[in-house]
C-alpha cells in the first residue's frame, strides 16, 4: 500500500501517489513522474536527501548569497575553486 520511496515514486505519475498526514490524503502538487529522488524527498515526502549539518551549511550558504554577503558565502571554510 505505502512506500517512502522516492525512486518508486519518481516512476509513476503523481495521480498515483498519496501522501497521508493523519487521516487525510492527498495527491502530490507537483508532477513525481521523472523527477530526481533528492528533490521528491524534500517536496514531496518533506525529508531531506542531506545530513542536518550539511542542510545547515547550504542554508548558511544560500541565505548570505540572496542578501549579497557573498564573501560570507564561504560559510564552510572552503577556499573557492579556480576557474578551469
């Protein structure tokens, strides 16, 4: 009846799926058929594909380039890669 598999979830369109929260059910909003299993468990089944401490660290990173603090964009301590 269930699976939390995003990989079986991203191969049948999303008329398919259920996801219950309680006792309600309800269809994905957005399209499953095709996507990436990293980005299905983070929309659809509200998981995350990372470690907390890396989620962490790419929140850091994302909210100091939307204020243009893009020196402390380096939040990892991470010089950055020279262009090829």
């Amino acid at each position: 009846m269930t699976t939390h598999s995003p990989v079986v979830a991203a191969s049948v369109p999303c008329c398919n799926i259920r996801v219950f929260d309680g006792e309600a059910a309800s269809v994905p909003a957005t399209e499953t058929h095709g996507r990436d299993a990293g980005d299905i468990l983070n929309t659809v089944l509200d998981a995350s594909s990372r470690p907390e401490e890396a989620a962490h660290l790419f929140d850091a990173f994302n909210r100091a380039v939307d204020e243009g603090r893009h020196a402390d964009a380096n939040c990892a301590g991470l010089a950055p890669v020279p262009p090829i």
